[in-house]
C-alpha cells in the first residue's frame, strides 16, 4: 500500500491474514493539496521483478525492494522534467513495458517518458503531452508492442522501445476538466470514456486505423472510474460524483446501446470476478450483481463504510480490499467473501 502518513509518503506491506505490517519506508512529502484536500498520493505501487515502482503526489519516483522495502533508487521527475502537478498531484500510475518504466509526466518535449528501471535514467521522452489522471495501459496491435496513454488532451499510443508515436487522437477538453479512467482492449478495439463533456469513443485497431465505430457523451462517461469488459459488453459508471448523477449502466460494447441502468447508484469502481461483479461505490456501498446484459440483477448489498471510497479496491483469494477516506486519515479494510 501506498499512502501518506503525516509528512510522508510510505509504502508498506501488510500480513493479508491480520493486517499487521511487515515493513514499511518513508519518503517525505512535498504536495501540500490542490483543488481537494486529500493530498495523495494517488498512484497504485507497481511491482515488477521483486521492485516496487512508486509515483508520489508531487512527481517523485521511488523504487524500492519487494522483500523489505529497502530503497533502491530516487528521481524526482517533475522537478527535472518539468512535470505539473496539476489539480490533484500526479495521478497516472506507470507501466512497465519493454524493460522500461513509462510514465505520463507531461512537461515540455517530456511528456511521455521512459526510466531505466535500475537507476532511474532518463531513457527517452517524447511528446508535449499534458499529464492527465488516466494510467497506460499495454498491448499488441499489428504484432507489435503498443503502450496507450490518455493524456491531458489526447489518446496517444507509443512504441515502449523507443517512444516513436503509432496513432494519435484528440480526447479532452480545455478547463476544469479530468482524464482519469484507464483505456480498455476490448476484442480489437479500444474503449475511452471521460466526463466533463468529453464522452467516450469505441475505436476499431489495426491495419494502421483507428477509426471510432461510435462516440458520443450520452452512455458511457466516466468521472474517474473505469469499466470492466465481458462478452461483449462494457459495466461501469456514467455521470458525475460532483452532480449526484452517478449511475451503474451496461453497455453493448460494438454498439454503443444502452442495455440497462441503476439510477442513483453513484461513482462506482467495479471488479470483474468470472460472471459477477464487485460494485463499491464512493459512499462506501458494496454491491455484487451477475455479470448479464439483459438486466441488472443483485445479489447482495452491504454499508462497508461511512468514509469516502474512491481509492481503486482491489480483489485477491477471496479477499477484499478497499481503503477509505476520512479528512485527511483513512484506513485500510479487508473483508472476506464467501459464496
């Protein structure tokens, strides 16, 4: 887990059977807050090859041990690359891809960047590209290795070896906007979704296209969370949490039709777990539904919480995890699920 603690970031690991921490490292804290008072940090650790990659609220980079959490290297990217901190801090988690540690830091002929993953050098930057709140995600198109950044402005897909741009769109708009949900591979195609008027686009890939097969603002806009894919059909949250029109929907992914929709059910992160489907809303409220298009259909709910849940849950051996938001504090919980 990654999360801050007074004046620091720290990353910790936790025993999953008490909660009891194994280890735990500090990195101090420099983002004071923006437009919200929660300050971070907003990025998922990523484990690669028993290292752990952090990308903290102000744009530090740490890299430190699975095993004990002893540091390995630092890199204070937005201060070398001239990255923004924006509305919220830095909020795009980095992959790994081609041996390398990609990552949107949005500065100036430095928006997309590579690190060694040893040292943390600067391997290549390429692009102006605005750092948006979206993480990458990684594929194959054509046969070749294809990473897909939503960045600020655009949807941007680059080669990893070399940061050589492979197909570019315009997706985001001007002002007091937020590119936050994570781009999704959908049977050859890519889906992206956004708020704030920028609506979402279902893209065929390949042959050197990407020729949207629909788009529109008027099924599947999301805030900042970001769909599931299952046969055919996409589950997530279209509307606002700020405008109390948050609302669960199915989409037909190759249409774009509106198969069905749960009125008021608020900004929602949702897990795929074989045909069903974990539901946690930002209210704290735990649904788990069948994954089916032709009708919602529950199966069970539960008050997990009276926080604040937009931090990303997360599924393991039956597990549950989420953490939630108080002020400034939180913590972190762990339910078990059983059928």
């Amino acid at each position: 887990m990654f999360h801050r603690v007074g004046d620091d970031e720290r990353v910790e690991s936790f025993n999953v059977s008490n909660g009891r921490s194994r280890w735990k490292t500090n990195f101090p804290a420099t983002y004071r807050g923006g437009v919200n008072p929660d300050t971070g940090p907003r990025c998922v650790p990523v484990i690669h090859q028993g290292r752990i990659y952090l990308f903290g609220a102000a744009g530090q980079l740490h890299c430190v041990s699975l095993s004990d959490g002893k540091p390995v290297w630092s890199r204070d990217a937005y201060a070398d690359l001239a990255g923004d901190e924006g509305y919220f801090g830095a909020g795009s988690t980095p992959i790994v891809a081609a041996g390398k540690l990609l990552v949107n830091v949005g500065g100036r002929n430095s928006g997309l960047v590579a690190f060694d993953l040893t040292t943390g050098a600067t391997v290549w930057k390429a692009t102006s590209e605005k750092a948006s709140y979206s993480s990458p995600t990684a594929t194959t198109i054509d046969g070749q290795s294809s990473v897909i950044f939503v960045t600020r402005m655009s949807t941007i897909a680059v080669d990893p070896r070399n940061g050589a741009v492979q197909f570019q769109f315009a997706f985001g708009q001007r002002g007091p906007t937020v590119n936050a949900a994570t781009p999704l591979i959908c049977d050859g195609h890519l889906f992206v979704s956004a708020a704030y008027g920028v609506g979402a686009r279902y893209s065929r890939l390949g042959d050197g296209s990407t020729r949207p097969v629909w788009q529109n603002d008027e099924v599947m806009s999301s805030q900042y969370s970001t769909c599931v894919f299952h046969q055919g059909h996409l589950y997530g949250t279209h509307g606002r949490e700020d405008y109390g029109n948050g609302e669960l929907r199915c989409v037909a992914a190759s249409t774009g039709k509106l198969q069905w929709k749960l009125p008021r059910s608020g900004v929602a992160h949702v897990i795929l777990a074989r045909d069903r489907l974990l539901i946690l809303n930002h209210e704290g409220q735990l649904r788990l539904a069948r994954a089916a298009a032709d009708k919602y259909e529950e199966l069970s709910r539960a008050n997990v919480s009276a926080g604040i849940t937009r931090a990303l849950p997360a599924l393991s051996n039956g597990r549950f995890y989420f953490r939630d938001n108080v002020d400034r504090g939180g913590q972190l919980h762990c339910l078990m699920l059983a059928e």
